[in-house]
C-alpha cells in the first residue's frame, strides 16, 4: 500500500463532495462561508471505533431570492393623448380638471421617486465582507495525526514472548536396560550399566497472553553409538540412536480470565491456574518407544522477590510401546514360554492414571554481582502399573532433577541481555522411566551438562 492509502485506510478525510455539503452561498452578497464541522464531528476519530468514521455535517442551504427585474419605469399617461368621444370619454369640459390634477400628482410622484433612485446610486456601497477561505485539507501522506498513528505498533497478541535455540553435551546418560558385559572369571561374564554421551539440540518456546500461559519444548537427542540405532529385524546398526522428544505446557489463570483475585494465597501464591500438557517422543531402536502423555491439573505460581517458582500438580496418564514383547521370553530372561500366548499385545501398553508434580524455577543471583541465574526443573511421577515383556514387574516412583547455573554472556560482555547465554548443569534421574532397579539394570542416571543458547528476537 502507497503512503497516501495507508494514511486514507487510517484518518478518514473529507471528499471534495463533503467539502462542498458543508457550505453555504448567501446570495444577498455574493460571498460564500464555510460551516466547518464541530470539533465532535470525527475530527480525530479513527475508522476502528465500530465504523464510525466521519460524520456528515451538511447543513441546509438557505436561499433569500433579492433577484426580481428592475424595468425602466414608464408614463403612459404623460405621452398618451386625451381619449376621444368615441372612447367614453364623455365630456371634456366636465373631466378636464381632475384629469389634469391627477397627471400633475402623478408626475411629482415620478419624480420624487427618480430623485431617490438617483440618491441610492450616489451612495457609496457598504464595504463587502472578506470571509476567510476554508482551510485547505491536509496532503496525504503528511498529516502529523497520521504519521503519529502510523508510528505506534499495533499491540500485539502476547504480553511476553520467548524463542531459544540451544546445545548442550550430556553424559554420561543410563539408558534402562542397556548394559555391557564385563570379563569377571565366569562364562557370562558381569553385566554392567553402559553409559552413554549424548548431543542435544533444543527448539524452546514460551509466551504469555491475556489468560494464562504457553511453552513447548522440542529435543533431538542423538545418543553416541554405545546405545545403537535398530528395529525389530537388526539390534545394532553401527551408529547411535536418534530421539525426538516434544513437550507442551499450558496454563488458564481463571483470575485473568474472570478478572479477580480470588485465585490467590496472599504473599505465598500469586496466582492458582488450571494447567494442561502433553509429551511425545519417538526412538529409532530396537525397543521402539512411542510415548503418548496427557497432564490435567493445577498449577501454582509462588510470590517470589525476583524470576519464578511453579509448581504443578496433576493426574498424569501414559500410554508407550514395548519392542522387546513382541516374541516369547528368551532362555536368558528365564521366564516361562506360555504356548500359544500373544506375546505381541505387549507391544503397546497403557499405564495407569498417576499423580505426578512438575516444579520449575529461575532465580536469579544478583548477590554475586553478575548476570548469573539458577534455573532447572524437578518432577516426580509416582508408580504408574506394570511394565515387562509380559507385564511381570511393577513400576516406581520416578523422581528426575535438572539445575543449571546460567550465565549471560550478552549482558556481561555487551550490555544485551537475554540474547546469548551459556550454561553448565547436573542431572539426577532415580528410577528411570519408573523401571525397578531390581529388575531392570541401568536405571539411574547421574550426567553432568554444558551448553550455549540463543534468544531469537
């Protein structure tokens, strides 16, 4: 769109044919005076406010018609001759006088009237009038209403919005199940948990909006090759696996939404939300996981002098896939071979609904004089049923915990915050993916982290 329509789509100006509506002529003078609108006529008025635009401020033209002909006066009776007998005239001698009296009063008449005719005309003319011009309409394109209109950025749907791109390296990670065997003086050897390094990259989104809040959180983790890419036809395929792991979480504040604050513990919560969320993930191995997780609950957001604390507590429901359960129990798993069983409805499981509890924060730590903040997560899910090759073990209470110690390198370096970070971290998970150590090696993960990140604006 040109300069001159983007100003027409914003300031509605009057048309020549409006121009021309607000005006009168006066005829008695000649001269023509504009009837400018009033102030509350749309003058300032933007086309936004319902359609309102301008209003039409033509009044009604008033005419007073001055223009009837002035003829020459004339005196018939003065050039006309006397009638005759044969007209009626009757007797001359009898009419004679008054006849003449009344052309004598009729040309001292006359000539009064020529003699007051001739005094107007003498008379000088009473000074016309000057009524100022209507001010000429502003160019388009030019209009400091319109420039400044067009300046101001048109509010935005989100009050906050946040894009990071990062990196982190992440090991040594436990995968469950997954061990090496060591030489120990017997024929089978020591079964021992195989650590695994892992590259992470991450796609972090988060923004807030009028009634609540949003995040997504999008990983690619690409294992090193101790946890090996497969499928159901080949365990190990020479390279490492690679996992994409998507989560969503949102939250409703009913204070925004019914603009209160009764949804609040004064100077502990400062706002009590209905928050929702869902995880996905998929794995190129021979277990072949497709996870599918639901969360419903509440969520607390604590009152805290600086950053955030949240705290979740919601009904956690889990549905995933099991690769391994597929054929009969090996001779290894010693467990016994049912004849005839479908060993293949295992593949898909579906857990039990369980309580589960997210807590999230970022605190800052002015104290130390730099740009530095300690920000992680920790969430437990409490045992959700029963996992196996047929269902034969219980899960456990999982309990996982990441911090990190982030430090801003844009504001310390160049004074532009929330711009290039760089992080390093712990991260503790106990039990897994809820599997029971006592039947599952390799559940515990104990993985130091460092990574950089990059705020896209």
């Amino acid at each position: 769109m040109s300069g001159a329509g983007a100003v027409g789509a914003l300031l509605p100006l009057p048309s020549v044919g409006d121009r021309m509506r607000t005006s009168s002529t006066d005829e008695s003078d000649g001269s023509t005076q504009a009837r400018l609108p009033p102030p509350s006529a749309g003058e300032g008025t933007l086309r936004s406010r319902g359609g309102e635009g301008q209003r039409d401020v033509s009044g009604c033209i008033g005419r007073r018609d001055f223009s009837g002909s002035g003829a020459p006066l004339s005196q018939p009776l003065l050039t006309q001759g006397p009638p005759s007998p044969a007209e009626g005239g009757g007797k001359r001698a009898s009419h004679q006088p008054l006849r003449t009296g009344l052309l004598i009063a009729a040309s001292l008449l006359a000539q009064a009237h020529l003699a007051g005719t001739a005094r107007a005309l003498d008379e000088p003319a009473p000074p016309t009038q000057t009524v100022p011009a209507p001010p000429k309409p502003p160019e388009a394109g030019v209009p400091l209403a319109a420039a400044t209109v067009m300046a101001a950025p048109p509010p935005s749907f989100f009050s906050f919005s946040d894009t990071v791109v990062s990196y982190r390296f992440q090991g040594p990670a436990a995968e469950p199940g997954l061990t090496v065997t060591r030489p120990d003086g017997t024929v089978k050897g020591r079964q021992e948990a195989r650590e695994v390094p892992k590259n992470v990259f991450n796609l972090f989104h988060a923004n807030s909006w009028a009634y609540g809040t949003n995040l997504i959180s999008l990983d690619i983790l690409r294992s090193g090759s101790q946890d090996p890419a497969g499928d159901q036809r080949v365990f190990d395929k020479g390279v490492g696996a690679t996992e994409v792991y998507l989560i969503y979480r949102g939250v409703l504040s009913p204070n925004k939404i019914f603009d209160t604050t009764v949804f609040a513990i004064p100077g502990l919560v400062k706002d009590i939300g209905l928050s929702f969320g869902a995880d996905i993930n998929t794995k190129d191995t021979t277990f072949d996981s497709e996870k599918r997780a639901g969360t419903f609950g509440l969520s607390f957001a604590f009152d805290v002098p600086a950053g955030f604390v949240n705290l979740k507590v919601q009904g956690y429901k889990e549905f995933s896939r099991n690769g391994f359960a597929g054929t009969a129990p090996s001779e290894e798993s010693r467990l016994p071979v049912i004849p005839g069983f479908d060993y293949a409805h295992f593949r898909s499981v579906e857990y039990k609904m369980t309580p589960e509890f997210e807590l999230t924060y970022t605190i800052p730590l002015a104290f130390t004089g730099l740009p530095l903040a300690l920000a992680g997560f920790n969430t437990l899910i409490l045992p959700k049923g029963r996992y196996g090759l047929i269902n034969e073990n219980q899960t456990r209470a999982e309990f996982v915990s990441q911090t990190n110690l982030v430090l801003d390198i844009g504001q310390l370096v160049d004074n532009a915050p929330n711009r290039f970070e760089a992080f390093v971290g712990f991260q503790y998970w106990h039990n897994k993916f809820g599997g029971d150590p006592r039947h599952t090696p390799n559940t515990e993960e104990k993985a130091l982290i460092a990574g950089v990140a990059f705020h896209l604006k």
